[in-house]
C-alpha cells in the first residue's frame, strides 16, 4: 500500500484513451497513444483534499486505472511489459479544464498540487482486460469504464512508452479516463474505484 514516502519516480498520462471521452470534448482520437506527464508532487493519498486552485473556475475529475512498474521496462515487448508490472492503483487524474484549453499544452492543468490522489496498490496482478473504473462524487456515479474499451490497451501502452522513455520501479502509468468528465466544487467527496481492486476517495477544498 503507497505511504506518504510513496512518490512515483514519473507520472506517465494517456489522453483521449476512451472514445467516448474524446468525443465528449470534441477531439479526435488519436492514432498513436497521446503521452503528458503530471509532477510527482501532485500526488496525495485516501482522504487528503483535493485543493481548487485559484488560478482555475473549472477544475474537473477523470478516474483512471493506474499501472504500477515494478521492473525497469526499455524497448519492451508487451508481454514483457505486463511482466514489469508491480501493480493496479486507483488514479484522479485531476485537471483545471479551463487552464488546459487556454494554454494548449497540458503541464499547468494537471500538475498543481493535489491533482493525483493515488489509491492503494492492488495485493496481485488482476486480468489486465477485465477491470472496470468507476467515479462518484457525493455518491453519485459520474463515470464507468472497462479496461476493455480502450483504445489502446494497457499492454500496448507500456510497451510503447518504454519505447520513448525507460519505465523504472515505482513509475506510474495513468491510463486514460472513460466519458463523464465533470466538474468539483469545494465540499464534494469524490471517489475513483476499481472495484475489487483498489479505491480513492478525497474531499475538495479551496486552496489555502
């Protein structure tokens, strides 16, 4: 289980990995899997608070399914990639929706403070095409998504990343958000679940 001593060496992001969320934006999906990358200073843990900051009016939640390596991954094949796997871990991919369509490239809209609260890791390696990820926020069920669906799948996505940049211990892999993208106001909880597997739960606060 991530402690506070827990910090990814790299965050590694997937956008527009679910059809339906590049549609629900307005994008195209892409032909090659679309990297950026979140600080690892964004990262906080079950129960910390998701800060909103002053900077953004339109900060949003993407729950995401989060890979874990645990074996240093260059030039890999997928099969090796699933094998450098550590772990699943419940992922907030936290974004100032306005800041990301005002600046054109992506790093101040996912990388404030906060913006990648990480749940527990899973105890083993579950079916890598058979997870699903679910977002609620005050209870309410905002998104659902299937590993399944994805464009690219995790495998692949590894695979390629390793391609472009060394995958080492304890980097994370956040793999895409499903459709239903919406909006955080101070005083909500919002939860990221793969259920069965591993689960994040924060509430929102303004920034002080």
């Amino acid at each position: 289980m991530p402690s506070e001593k827990y910090r990814p060496g790299k965050i590694v992001c997937v956008g527009r990995n679910y059809r339906e969320h590049a549609r629900e934006l307005g994008n195209e999906v892409p032909k090659e899997p679309l990297l950026f990358l979140k600080p690892p200073s964004s990262v906080v843990f079950d129960g910390d608070a998701i800060s909103l900051p002053a900077l953004s009016t339109k900060v949003e939640h993407e729950g995401e399914i989060g890979v874990v390596i645990g074996e240093t991954l260059r030039r890999a094949s997928e099969k090796d990639a699933v094998n450098g796997i550590r772990s699943i871990v419940a992922v907030n991919d936290v974004t100032a929706r306005d800041l990301q369509k005002t600046d054109g490239q992506w790093t101040r809209a996912k990388g404030f403070d906060t913006f990648c609260p990480l749940g527990e890791e899973s105890s083993e390696l579950p079916d890598l095409e058979s997870l699903s990820v679910v977002t609620r926020v005050n209870g309410v069920e905002r998104q659902r998504g299937k590993s399944s669906e994805m464009v690219f799948s995790i495998p692949s996505l590894l695979a390629y990343i390793s391609r472009i940049m060394t995958l080492e211990p304890g980097d994370l892999v956040a793999t895409g958000t499903p459709s239903g993208v919406g909006p955080l106001t101070a005083g909500d909880v919002v939860e990221i679940e793969i259920p069965g597997v591993s689960r994040v739960s924060n509430p929102v606060q303004e920034s002080r």
